[in-house]
C-alpha cells in the first residue's frame, strides 16, 4: 500500500522521472532508509549522501557503518564526509544544514545529479506550519515544505511517521535512531511531543486534514503572488537606484498586507509598515540597508549609500586634474573655447567663466541654509527651494552635491548653475565641468 502511494504521488507532484539519476540525503534514521527501500525496489537509480558530524560519539560512527552498509545491500553508490562544527559559532542546528546542503550542491554539481531526496514525510509538514505559526507567518509559512521545490524533491510529504515505522516494521527494515529527538531542547521537539498529541486528541485525523489544508494553501499561494505582481505592476516603478511607489497604493484594501509582502526583502516587515505614518511628507522608515521614504506623491525606496574608498567631503578641486572623484560619481574637468561650446540640455554638465572663480574650489554636500543664485536671477534662493522646484526625492536630497567657489555656490551639481559665473561674451577661459553619478 505504501510503495503505491507512494508511486502516486511522485507522479502527481511530478518530482522525478524514472530515468533520473537521484542523490538521497540518509542519515541512517527510519525516514531516509525507509525511503532507500521505496526507490531501490521501484527501481529508481539513485546515489546516497551521509554526513557525519561526529557529534555523538560512537553513536555517530554507527550511523554512517548503518549507511555504508546499507549502499552495499542496495548495490548502490555511497558519498560519505566527515566534518566538524565549531559550537562558538552559533547554532550547531544552522551551522549542519548549511554544510549539507553546501555538500550536496557540490555533488550534485560535480556528477550530474538530477535532485536531491529528502525524506521529510507529514510530520514533519504539519510541525514546521506550527513553528512557523509560533513565530509569526504568512501563507507561505502556513502551508509549510513542498514536495518539489529548487531541485529537491520530497517523496514522502504524504506518509504519516507510524505508516513508515510500520512499513520498516514489516519487511524487517533496520534503521538508527537519534537520541536527540527525544530530547525537549529543540521547540521543534516539543511540538512533536506536547503540542501535537494534545491535538490529534482533538482530530484523530489531523495530519490529514492538515495535509488536505496545505494543499489549498498552495493554491491561495498561486492567487496571492498573482495578486502581488499586480499590484507591482500598477503601483511600483523602478527610477534609476530609487523604487517609487504611488501613494495610490494606500487606497488599496489591505494595502499594508501588500506593502510587507512586496517590502519584506528590503527588511521592511509587517510591524514595521503597521507603525509608520505614510500620510506625514518627510518621514523615513529605516532597515539596516534600505530607506522608506514619504514623499508628495510617492513612497521612495533607497538604498542606504555605503561610504565609497573613505571619501571625505568637502574635497578640494584643483584645475589640473582632469578627474575628481566623488562618493557617489566623480567630475571630469577641462578646459574648451567659446566656438566649441554647445549648449545642450543637460543638467551634469556646467560651463563657467574661469575668470570669475576664485583659485579654492571645493565639491561638498549641500547644507540647511545654503543659497545660489540661479542664472538669470537678481537674487539668491535656498538650495532647499531649488530641490522642491525640481521635485527631489526626500532620500536623493541628502545626497545633493554643490561647487563652491570661495564659500559661493557655483552650482548645485545636477540641478542650477549660478548666475554669477555665467558666459559672457567678453569671456576669455571657459571651464567645462561633467558630472558622472555611479551607476
């Protein structure tokens, strides 16, 4: 009974093909081996993979002669390691899946394996909902693991623990067992033997109705990031290195719901976006690397500049260079005539007549307070008023650079130039300055 379902239901998840060459991660528990006998007497073509983490003695030792054994019965290849984990480094739990699954990557990459098997069966789908419902979810962790998800594939997801132990049972399967699952340590383990009994007390048939709930979690899943990318599509637009998202968004029903969904990557949670005041124009929002900022129209993602090579701001800008390197960008300087200027619209380059320019030029970061005098102009504006009038967002204000000559603001790089070193027609040394931003 068990070997057909068990067909069935690589068919219906369409996790491999007979003519697949698979790598069976085994630790030498009932789960894997189990799993070992299901695909060698459906004849599957498959390779086993063991780590040995050598953290429980001699108990670890005959884990792996179990396995190595166990590929010898089954005429099948056998990969073994053997590692250590450094306990002063964290979780030993990260630390071991991050080295397997790195191992079996390799392997898989190094002999053409088409997935990786691992033997997670119903118990283990309905206690990773209930952690991930433990520490907070959304659909995604509510409908748990994935028969078939980034090249592994999950043959048991739909085998209850006891039809396995009964399975091994019957066709005098052996197998190890891990004293460490009977330990209260993990949360995991107290899940499986607290919480889990208390419920199918309650049900009888829990994992069913749960395995029954899982799957139209699925199809919510499938709805709901149909759902998200249509509300990307009409509400998100990518400007350069700024996200801008129409304040519209916030009509939306359960637009917060969205917005950590589309945000969460950004390190914008749930929590976060609940408390945060998107009607106020300036407030920011911070993660440790982006920037949520609320502007007129639009919500504005950033990301938080790094310092670039410990450029220091203001830099001085002497006239033989011909490039200056800046935190974002760098100037490119030089020298042209009258007859070779064209003045084309574009707002990183700048002409300037040399002869009204003091010798100390420096590029710095535009400050509260500072003022040009806009071409054309009698008198002088706020740099502040040149950035609203230009329609600057918030997070590109702080990164505004000007040219002073002397203390005066020659140019508010990127935006206006000064009516005071403007061409004039008696001018003699014109110096022509391009403004190049990182991309």
């Amino acid at each position: 009974m068990l070997s057909k379902t068990f067909l069935d239901f690589i068919t219906h998840e369409k996790l491999f093909e007979k003519h697949d060459h698979l790598l069976l991660a085994i630790s030498g528990g009932l789960d894997s081996v189990v799993l070992a006998y299901l695909l060698k007497w459906n004849n599957y073509t498959f390779s086993l993979a063991h780590m040995n983490f050598q953290l429980r003695g001699e108990d670890s030792i005959q884990d792996e002669e179990l396995v190595r054994n166990l590929a010898d019965e089954l005429e099948v290849e056998v990969f073994i390691t053997k590692v250590r984990i450094n306990k002063n480094l964290g979780s030993t739990q990260i630390q071991a899946r991050q080295m397997r699954y790195e191992w079996f990557q390799k392997l898989i990459k190094n002999n053409g394996f088409a997935k990786l098997l691992t033997a997670h069966h119903a118990n283990d789908l309905l206690e990773t909902a209930l952690l991930n419902l433990t520490r907070g979810t959304g659909i995604k962790g509510l409908r748990s693991i994935l028969p078939l998800q980034n090249g592994i594939a999950r043959p048991l997801l739909f085998a209850d623990k006891s039809e396995l132990e009964q399975f091994a049972i019957n066709n005098s399967i052996k197998w190890r067992e891990d004293i460490s699952n009977a330990s209260d340590d993990y949360t995991r383990n107290k899940l499986r033997h607290h919480v889990i009994p208390q419920l199918k007390s309650i049900n009888p048939n829990l994992l069913t109705g749960f395995q029954q709930t899982a799957l139209r979690l699925r199809a919510t899943e499938k709805a709901w990031e149909e759902k998200l990318n249509e509300i990307s599509d009409e509400y998100f637009r990518i400007n350069g290195a700024v996200t801008e998202i129409a304040k519209s968004i916030l009509n939306e029903p359960h637009a917060i719901i969205y917005l950590s969904e589309l945000l969460s990557d950004y390190g914008f949670g749930l929590s976060k976006l609940q408390s945060f005041d998107f009607e106020r124009v300036g407030a920011q929002l911070l993660s440790s690397t982006y920037t949520l900022s609320v502007d007129r129209t639009h919500i504005i993602l950033t990301k938080i500049q790094e310092e670039h090579n410990s450029l220091k701001l203001p830099i001085k800008v002497k006239f033989d260079q011909k490039t200056i390197q800046l935190p974002f960008g760098h100037l490119k300087l030089e020298f042209v005539k009258l007859e070779s200027i064209t003045f084309e619209h574009n707002q990183n380059i700048a002409f300037f007549d040399f002869d009204c320019m003091q010798d100390s030029l420096e590029v710095d970061f535009w400050k509260e307070g500072d003022k040009i005098q806009p071409l054309g102009m009698k008198g002088k504006k706020k740099v502040s008023d040149v950035l609203i009038d230009q329609k600057v967002p918030l997070p590109q204000k702080s990164q505004v650079l000007v040219l002073k000559s002397e203390g005066e603001i020659a140019w508010v790089v990127g935006y206006k130039f000064s009516d005071l070193y403007k061409i004039k027609e008696n001018t003699n040394k014109i110096l022509r300055i391009q403004y190049y931003e990182n991309s």
